[in-house]
RNA sequence: GCGUCCGUAGCUCAGUUGGAUAGAGUACUUGGCUUCGAACCAAGGUGUCGGGGGUUCGAAUCCCUCCGGGCGCACCA
C-alpha cells in the first residue's frame, strides 16, 4: 500500500513538472516518504513530501500540497485525500480497502506476511556458539530465542536461511575441561584430589566422569604423585592460577597419553550433545554445527593468514604475528599467532569469516553478546583487509538478562558451577514465557527477566494476555458447534461492509499493520516489534470480544464477524510461531 | 583514561528512515459476568523525554558538551 501511495504521489509530481508548475529536477533524487499515521484522525498514510520540497519550490507547504493532491491520479482504494497540519498530505482509505486485509489472512493463512523482498537470497545466521565447556546459562537463552527469531523473520522476508552454530573446541578452555573430568574421574577412582581454583566445577563434569569410570574403569587411572610431582604453586596458594592449570594440562596430556584424547572428545560430544537437546527442546534448531576443530585440521587457518600475509597485511612482534588491523580501523593490531606458536581465536575465527564467505551468503550475521561489541571492528577490519564486502556482515548484540525473582535479583556465579541454567529456567517458568520475555525487549537493551511474572497466569504476563486472546477465538468456534450454528466465509467476505463498529475498525487497522511491522522487524533485526505488536493486536481483540457478540442470530452479520476473528486468530497464531511461542487453543 | 551502548510516567519499557496533542503495561481508584472463557473490558493522571547548547518548517530521534550508568579496552574465548 505504502508503494503504491508512493507511485501515486510520483507521478502527481511527473504530471507538475510536465505542466512546468514544478521544476523538473525534483524527480531526480526524490526521497517519497509515506508513513503510517499514529493517529486514525490523520487517516491511514501520510506523506511529509510537500513539506520537504517547500524550499525547492518556494511555495508554502500548504498549498504546495494542495497543488500536489489536485494532480493525483485517481484511485478506487483511497477515500480521501486532506492537507492537514504544517503541510501533511493524509490519505484515508476506503473501508472497504482496509478490510481486504480479513480477505488476504484468510486465503494466504500461515503465509500471511511472508513477502518476497529477501528475492530468496541466502543468508547465514550463527547464534548462541556458547562455549562447550558446561551447559547453556540463561545468558545464552537470550542469545538463542533473539536468533532464532531474527532466523524465522529474514525467511518471512524471503531469504533462505541457514542456522548455524560455531563451536569452540580448540581452545584451551577446552583442555581445561577435559582436564577438569579426569581429576574428577582420579576422584571417584578414591584418590585425593586437590582441585585447581581455575578447573571446571559443576555436577555435569562429575557425571562424565562417573560414566568413564562406568565405560573405562581403572584404563585411565595414573599415579596422583606423578600428576603432582614439581608442579608450580596454584593461585589459591599465592601462585599464578592459570601458569598452573596450564601445567597440570601439560601434565595430564603427558601422563595419559593417547588416553588424553579420548577424554577430550568425551567432554566435549557429551556437553555438545547437551546443548543440543537442551536448544530443540527450546524449539530452537541449527542446520549446522561448525566445529573451530575442522578449520585448524583442514588447514583453513594457516592459509587464511597467508592470505592476509601476501596482502602485506602481517608483520612479526616480539615473537609473535600480528595482523595490521590498525589499517582498517581498528584501535590496535591483532595477535593472530602467539609466541608458542599457536593460533589465536581470532586467527581461527578470520579463516571462519572466509569460510562463510566462501559459501556465498548474501547476508550474514554474527549474533554476539553484548560484551563482545568491542570485537566487530577487529573483524570487519581482516574483511576489508581481504577486500570482502563488509556490508555483508550485520553483528546485532544481544544484552545480558538479569534475573529477578519479584524485586530480588538472582545472583549468578559462573565460577562455583551454581549459575542457573536456560534449561532450569525453562522448567521453571515454561518453554513459551521464556521465549517471548527474552525477545520482548529490544536486543540492545538489558533485560529484566522477572521469573515470578513469567509463571503467573495472570493478567500480568504479557504472555498469556496474547495466549488468551488465540484460545478465545477458538472458544467462539466451539461456542459456535455446540449451538449448532453455522459459519459461511464466502458469504462472510462478502458482507464485510457489515463490520461498521468502532472496535472492528480498530482490529482491522491493527491486521492491516502485521505484514509492515514483520518487515520492519526482519529488516531492523528487531523481533521485539512483533512482541509488542501482538500485545497490541490482543488488546485490541479483547477490547472488541468485550463489546460486540460474534455468534449473532443475523446470519451474515455473524459469518461476517467471525471471518474478522478467524483472520485475527491466525495473525496472533503467526506471530507467536515467529517468536517461537505455541498458540493454545483452550489454556 | 579511550571506545561503545544507554538515560522517556512511581516501576518495567515502546516510540517506525527527524513529523502532527510523546505512548503501552504495571501500580492505585472505581465500575462491568442470567448471553461467545472476567486469564477480559471500561473510566480516572502522571512527564523540565538526564542538564545545557546547536542544526531546521519541525528534535525523544541528528551534532557538540557536561552529568550519571552498562559493557569493552589480552599473545582469553
């Protein structure tokens, strides 16, 4: 529709500028704008076109848009058209317009919103890659319902999208893992263990260990006074913390030899398969799981360094090889090869970049904790350098949740192993509340995650109030058997002029919003919109069930009304499914 | 200190690429079920949009500055 004004008011100008009444070069590089009026007393668009072009053509904003509504084409599906205020043009729709929209939900359904300005491009989204090192927190939950969301959206759109999770399994946090469940295992085997203060604690690492024990016995049993012997003092006792839990790594690899990997693996596909479970039971699913692993063994990582290395973009430091990122707008060059050799995240994480750009997405997105907003521009930076389309990239941060029960907050503690996790959130507060309160807030804000609001079944919980409103509509379809009354929708599309009440006006201007609002919420990355977008049209639903029977004895005043219901639910019952929220039919 | 995001009603937050009288929810008060689910609706008021300056037809929105917060500033990931 807004297109369609747009077009309208382009050639109202063409037709000016051909009479000369307008100078011709205004439609060069015209800018028509046509927004939605907030207020139904404006109309349903406006255009502050008339406004802007007052200075070009020296006439006053009123009468130039005057002048521009005298030289619009006619059109069936406008009303009227009125200058108002400083110079605004306001385009009131028929009503019978604006109820094509019940029409169009019904036939398209589930399709209902799905546009095709995406052209089926294809896009990647990565999301969550939590660390495998322990379960998902409720941190990472945001991260996971904010992209599954923002995946479903940019498919609505048009693009086709490929979800995709990165796992960091190189790392040494990883070794730190593995070396953190075989102490535990040397523990339940009855030796005594000193725990390093920077090992991973936590119930799961002792249940991989006890299922090794299960699966391997004494195999991977090794002297404690060999593991101890000459090792550097641990931070607790006025050591460096991670000089020793770097040792007592070294020394595990060295004691349990090929043992080692096998360790290794144990934690990290039983931790994965966790997170996993843990995410599909949140209704959230990833076409891919790229492991960091593949691109080291592959030999991705050296080559993209020497990529970068003759472009002239690597020189060597104090013993190590940086990446001349302050050449790209960075603040400071990047490390990409330690001292010992070793690759950094980053440099594992350029030849990831190149990988998907090597798949030839169109559109890619990096969703990131906000804590790690300071590391964009290290790799937008190597993208330039590599001389790849930074525009391509979108990094949207994801704010970290706070956790309240009423006014107290939850204190979290990554550290003692005791922070709370998605999936006792989850079982605590249900899947659905959970999702839609972590999308409920714009991304980039922090979250207030108020678990006692999330459980009640009140009026207070956004949630339900929407919930409500779909399994309401489905009552008055039950209501409607149980009277043995019937419904006709042919015959209800119809009548529609028959739907003149104020409350049916208003529901109708708040349908007619949903395809702009996923739109916008696609294009912006924003699926908060849709959140409240739904608050609003359940608002406006209620407002109307309150006011108005459907089930009415006047046959097509009743199958009028309930197409306006029935396009209602549906629009409610997309959404939801956008955020990853069921849409109950009785609750 | 530097970078970055933010500061809107008592509280939690929206506010579309700069638009018309800045909006919801919550809290508080009152009213509404013999008729489709009262997990609902209706009515009632609240703002120096953190302060100041600038840009213009027009600023919560853009620029500068100050105040106050979050986060980042590794040869960690």
């Amino acid at each position: 529709m807004q297109s369609k004004l747009k077009q309208l008011l382009f050639d109202a100008l063409a037709v000016l500028a051909a009479d000369a009444k307008l100078p011709a070069d205004l439609l060069v590089s015209l800018p028509i704008q046509v927004e939605r009026t907030r207020n139904p007393e404006h109309g349903d668009f406006a255009s502050n076109i008339a406004m802007l072009l007052t200075k070009d053509v020296g006439m006053r904003p009123r009468d130039l848009a005057a002048l521009i509504i005298s030289a619009l084409p006619a059109c069936a599906l406008i009303d009227q058209v009125l200058v108002a205020g400083a110079g605004f043009i306001n385009f009131y729709l028929t009503k019978s317009a604006q109820r094509k929209v019940i029409a169009d939900v019904l036939q398209l359904g589930e399709k209902y919103g799905c546009c095709d300005i995406g052209l089926g491009q294809s896009a990647i989204v990565e999301f969550v890659s939590s660390n495998p090192t322990g379960p998902l927190h409720v941190g990472h939950g945001r991260g996971a319902a904010y992209g599954a969301s923002v995946a479903d959206l940019l498919e609505t759109i048009g693009y086709k999208v490929h979800r995709e999770y990165y796992v960091n399994d190189a790392g040494r946090q990883m070794h730190i893992l593995a070396t953190s469940i075989w102490l535990r295992y040397l523990e339940l085997s009855g030796e005594d263990i000193a725990l390093p203060g920077n090992c991973y604690r936590g119930d799961y690492i002792i249940e991989i260990a006890r299922r090794l024990r299960v699966e391997y016995g004494e195999k991977l049993r090794r002297s404690v006074e060999l593991l101890y012997q000459d090792l550097p003092i641990d931070g607790k006792d006025g050591g460096d913390a991670d000089f020793y839990i770097d040792a007592m790594v070294a020394r595990a690899k060295d004691l349990l030899g090929d043992d080692y990997e096998a360790i290794f693996q144990r934690g990290l596909t039983t931790i994965i398969a966790d997170i996993r479970e843990d995410l599909e039971e949140f209704g959230v699913v990833f076409q891919e799981w790229f492991y960091e692993s593949a691109l080291h063994k592959s030999g991705d990582v050296a080559r993209s360094i020497a990529r970068l290395h003759e472009l002239g973009h690597i020189y060597e430091k104090d013993g190590a090889t940086w990446f001349r990122a302050t050449d790209f707008g960075d603040e400071k060059d990047r490390v990409v090869i330690r001292e010992n050799g070793q690759y950094t995240y980053f440099a594992a994480d350029i030849a990831y970049h190149l990988n998907k750009y090597g798949r030839g997405f169109d559109l890619i997105v990096d969703v990131l904790g906000s804590d790690h907003h300071g590391y964009a521009p290290r790799v937008q930076a190597f993208l330039k350098a590599a001389g790849l389309d930074v525009s391509k990239l979108i990094i949207p941060l994801v704010q970290f949740a706070i956790l309240y029960r009423g006014k107290t907050k939850v204190q979290m503690s990554t550290r003692s192993g005791e922070f709370v996790t998605l999936r006792e959130l989850r079982k605590e507060v249900g899947n659905d509340a959970a999702r839609f309160f972590y999308v409920m807030r714009k991304n980039d804000q922090h979250l207030d995650f108020d678990l006692d609001l999330a459980k009640s079944q009140s009026k207070d919980n956004p949630v339900y109030y929407i919930q409500y409103a779909h399994a309401r509509v489905c009552s008055v379809y039950r209501q409607l058997e149980e009277r043995n009354l019937d419904w006709d929708m042919t015959e209800g599309l119809l009548n529609l002029h028959l739907l003149a009440k104020e409350h049916e006006d208003v529901l109708v201007r708040c349908l007619g919003r949903y395809a702009e609002v996923l739109q916008q919420a696609a294009l912006k990355y924003e699926p908060h919109l849709v959140a409240h977008y739904l608050q609003e049209l359940a608002n406006d639903f209620h407002a109307y069930y309150n006011a108005e029977q459907f089930l009415v004895d006047d046959a097509k005043l009743r199958y009028a009304r309930l197409c306006l219901i029935a396009a209602t639910r549906q629009v409610l019952k997309n959404g939801l499914f956008l955020l990853g929220v069921s849409a109950p039919e009785t609750m």
